[in-house]
C-alpha cells in the first residue's frame, strides 16, 4: 500500500504538474494576443507623397535636369562606345565631350537616347579635341527640353554640385558632391596641338566611364561643366577625383561650332615646356604671332598669366585656353618683368 500510495502521489504530480504547465503556456499565449506591443506590419501606408522637391536640393535640381540629358550610344572604327550629353536646343542641338563621339567621325553612327526612351540619329555639328568638346544634333526632333546654363567664373571650393549622366549604360544616373578645386591643369589624351589640355573643375561627385558628355550642375539646376574625366590610378572606376570642363569654355566654343562647323582655339604662337624651376620655358616664337609681336623671346620663363601662378607648360596652356581670342593678358616672366599680350585665335583643324 505505502507502495501504491507513493505511486499515485507521483501520478498525481506529473499529472498536476503537465495541467498546471499547459494551463501557464495558454495564459501565456492569451496575455501575448491581448498585449499593444507595435508591429510595423500592422500599421497602414503614410499617404503618398505628392509635395514638390525642396528648392536647391539634389532631388529639384535631378527634376529639373533628367529630361534635358541624353545617353549617346556610338559606333565606329570597329568600335563602339557609350556617353552622355546635354540638349541645348529645342530642334536637337546636344553638347557633350570629343571623346565620347570621336569613333564616328569617320563615318560611324550616333544614336541619341533621350529620357523618355524615345531614339534619334544623330550627326556630328563640329568638335574640338584640345578642349574635348564636340556638338552632335538629333534628327528629326523638335519640341526638346533643354538645359539652363549657368557660369563658371564664380564658382567657389565647397560648393555643391549634382552630376548626371549614363555610367556604365545606367541611363539618367544621379550623383552629388562638391567642387573640390578649381583650375586644376589635366591632360586628357591626343598628341601634339590636339592633345586635350583642361582647366579643369575638380570634383567629387561619382563620375565613372559613361559619365562624359554628361552636365555638373550647380544647387539651382544650371549647367555649369560637363563631365569629362576622372582619376584612376589603379582601377577605371569612380575614386572621388573627377573632372569637369568649365561651362564659360564649353559655350564658348559650342557657339563656335554651331554657328561655324569648327571651333577657335586660342593661342600665343609659341612652343612651351616645363621650366626646371617652375613655370613655363617658351620654345620656338612663330613669325608675326600674339607671341612674337609682345616680344616674348625663346627661353624666356612664364610664372604668372595675371594673378594665376603658372607652375608648368600645362598650366600655361590651361590657362589660355579659357581665354578668348583677342583677350589681352599679362605675363610676368621669371626676371620679374610684365609682358602684354594680346591672345590670338585660329580655327581648329580636326585630325
């Protein structure tokens, strides 16, 4: 008996013991449904949103400049390529970089993709390799959305800046970031007098292969460089160091082409190299050029043009390529002495 008892004690407390549990695990279930824990899941949407973009914001000025940039899908010398550019006009005028439409100029093919999907052929207007600025028109357009151009004279470091483009075929491609510095010297390619030599906007807005052709603009949504190279010591994408052309430059040269054929390039008619001690060694003086006739001399050192330092031939070539022909300019030439110069101009021969 004392046995038997023990037994249906234990029973009793197993069975005690397995009621009480299931009874704690359905209050437990009963308090977690009746508790006002939030779950995300359970609220409703937010009403869509439908205000306008904040004025001077990314978000604005990528309203206000996506329906003006187009992709450029080009074909030629057994090569094909991919860039961007920006319409100028109504009637399909579109500014971008030499580069980019280059391959066609020997009887390639440019196709023109515009924001809205639509596809146009498009020829070459003119181009110039020393400022790796070309202007190519759509055919049988009309009714475009262009650009609002801005200036580059005023531009100040820290600024902010949106760039748009096709990097990598992403058409209409977003990104944003500041002037990092202004006027910087860069050599883009080519030889000789068609090498490209920039006096550049440095910036660090992501700019990457696709990108070129492509408008930097400024937090009101005007144009005010185009995006035409990066730096890229050890990989061909985006390491925060990309450069822009001037806008005062690209339309001075793009009215060229358009009301021309051909671009003017600005000159002193010299040879110049880098100077061992800085500055830049005047080469050979052409006869009867802006050079010779201000008395510029072979061997003489440039090392200012106005209040700019020059701090090689690179910089001296940048910095007269901004400047239009028939600008007068001031030398200040190592010895100390100041030379004025009245700048020169001569079409542009494409090779």
């Amino acid at each position: 008996m004392p046995g038997k008892l023990v037994a249906a004690v234990t029973l009793l407390a197993l069975l005690v013991g397995g009621g009480a549990g299931a009874a704690g695990g359905y209050l437990a279930a009963d308090l977690t449904t009746g508790s006002s824990a939030t779950n995300a899941l359970d609220q409703p949407p937010p009403a869509r949103y439908t205000a306008s973009a904040p004025e001077g914001s990314v978000e604005a000025v990528a309203a206000k400049l996506k329906p003006s940039v187009v992709q450029l899908q080009v074909q030629g010398r057994g090569s094909a390529n991919e860039g961007s550019g920006f319409v100028l006009s109504e009637d399909g005028y579109i500014l971008t970089n030499n580069h980019v439409v280059e391959a066609a100029s020997q009887g390639g093919r440019i196709t023109v993709v515009f924001h809205n999907g639509d596809e146009a052929e498009a020829e070459i207007v003119g181009r110039d390799p020393t400022t790796d600025i070309a202007v190519v028109r759509a055919e049988g357009v009309s009714g475009l959305t262009t650009v609002e151009l801005g200036r580059s004279d005023d531009l100040r470091v820290g600024q902010s800046v949106v760039a748009i483009g096709s990097p990598y075929e992403l058409a209409g491609t977003v990104t944003a970031g500041i002037v990092s510095s202004l006027n910087r010297p860069v050599t883009a390619g080519g030889q000789g007098d068609q090498t490209t030599v920039m006096d550049a906007i440095q910036t660090d807005a992501a700019i990457n292969p696709g990108n070129s052709g492509g408008p930097l603009a400024n937090m009101q949504g005007q144009v005010i460089g185009i995006n035409s190279a990066i730096y890229s010591p050890s990989q061909s994408g985006n390491v925060g160091i990309g450069f822009a052309i001037p806008i005062d430059q690209a339309r001075r040269t793009a009215d060229e082409i358009i009301e021309n054929g051909h671009a003017t390039q600005t000159y002193i008619g010299a040879t110049v190299g880098d100077a061992p001690n800085g500055g830049a060694r005047i080469g050979d003086v052409q006869s009867g050029s802006p050079a010779d006739k201000a008395g510029i001399e072979p061997n003489d050192v440039i090392v200012k043009m106005g209040d700019r330092r020059i701090d090689d031939a690179n910089t001296l070539v940048a910095a007269i390529r901004t400047r239009a022909p028939g600008e007068k300019v001031t030398f200040t030439l190592a010895d100390g002495s100041d030379v004025a110069v009245t700048l020169g101009g001569q079409p542009v021969t494409v090779n």
